[in-house]
C-alpha cells in the first residue's frame, strides 16, 4: 500500500494515523517533493474510477491562475488536466492510497481510509 500525502495536511495526518493504528503496512510518497508523472497519474484515475478533474483541489490559487474553473470537464481536455495535474502537484486532492489489490482511493475520511484497510485485511 503506498499514501500519496502532504504531511501539512490534517487529512493525511489522519489517514497515517489510522493506517498506524492498525498496524498497516505501507510506503510514503511526499508528493509535493516527488511528483506524480503523467503515467502515473492515468494509472491512478484509473484505479480510482475517476476523472483528473474529480481530484483536483479547485480552490488552490494555482488552479485559479491556470483559469480551472473555466477548462472543460471532456474526454478531449482530459490529457490538458493530467498535464496540469504532473506540472503543479499542490493541485492533486490528497490523501491517495493504493493499495496492493489494485484498488485506490481518497482517503479524506476515517471510513474511506478503514475501506481500504477492510479490503486489503490491513497490509
């Protein structure tokens, strides 16, 4: 299991506390400081059955100097949000877990972050 985070943000914080609590085994990625590439990023929209724009934090002021608000939400935009996404990380919703089982998730609740450790039996 691998938890993409900021560790400035409470969310996460609380995600790896729980993760502690129960005992799960997983690795860190700070990824403010190590970027998720374009690939990368496809993989995890498709594990987590969403859209770039479906995890992109819309309120930072960078989503607001790239104009976000008014790029269209389609197939055809959608590798212009990945692009956005790979070159400005502040933007991705956090806190991402992957899990081993090839399942992904926004861990931004306690009950989303124990689905994953439910479905992965804590590993």
């Amino acid at each position: 299991m691998e938890i993409w985070l900021n560790p400035a943000c409470s969310k996460c914080r609380s995600a790896v506390e729980i993760l502690d609590g129960a005992g799960a085994e997983y690795t860190v990625r700070t990824y403010l400081e190590d970027p998720p590439s374009a690939d990368e990023l496809r993989d995890v929209l498709a594990r987590l059955g969403l859209e770039p724009w479906d995890i992109t934090r819309t309120q930072e002021a960078e989503a607001g100097e790239l104009g976000l608000g008014e790029w269209e939400r389609t197939d055809a935009a959608r590798e212009r949000w990945i692009a956005a996404l790979a070159a400005h990380p502040k933007l991705i919703q956090r806190p991402i877990i992957t899990a081993d089982d090839g399942s992904a998730l926004v861990g931004r609740t306690e009950e989303a972050v124990r689905e994953v450790l439910a479905r992965t039996g804590g590993e």
